[in-house]
C-alpha cells in the first residue's frame, strides 16, 4: 500500500494530498478560467452541474488513496496555503505505449 505523500517542491511551493477540502477552491478556479479548466479537465460537461462533477473526481480520488495506482495533489502556495492548482499521476486513462498518465 503506497500513500500519497506531501511533498515540499521549495520554499514556495507544495504538493498535499487532492482531498475534497479543496473543493471550493477548485470552483473558484474553474469560474476563474473555464476554458484553462475544460483543456486540463476535457471530460468537464459545461452544461452539467459543475460543482457535482469535480466533487465526484475528489471522491473517486480519496476512494483510491493507497492502492499506488493513482496520486493527485493540491498545489499550494506556502505562505497562505492558497491552491494554486492540481496535479495528478495514474494508470488509468495512459497511452497504449505507456505506463502512466500525467495530468495538471
């Protein structure tokens, strides 16, 4: 069993583990920048509720903490613990010729 771990990336920077906490944050930053949200996060249906679909690919990560298959972080500004983004490694949805997926 494999746990996602934090991860420091500098002084600035770190990465924590994807949990529904940041939910909201995510929200924010998709009303922010859809267009930037839908190239990261393709499957995202603008026309479905919004909220619902990024709570489920929360849950659906938490689900699968430690099973070393799948590892999503929060990006966090280290000074005020802001989200700044999501980060995610898997081997779910990875190229025939690979082994794992990167997504951000």
């Amino acid at each position: 069993m494999f746990v996602t771990p934090d991860l420091e990336v500098d002084e600035h920077l770190a990465l924590r583990p994807a949990s529904k906490a940041v939910l909201p944050e995510m929200i924010e930053a998709y009303h922010e920048d859809s267009q930037a949200a839908q190239t990261a996060l393709p499957w995202l249906d603008p026309e479905d509720d919004i909220r619902r679909q990024l709570r489920d690919m929360l849950y659906d990560i938490e689900s699968q903490q430690g099973t070393g298959r799948l590892h999503f972080w929060s990006i966090q500004a280290t000074d005020n613990w802001q989200f700044v983004g999501l980060v995610g490694l898997g081997d779910e949805l990875q190229a025939p010729q690979s082994t794992y997926n990167l997504g951000y």
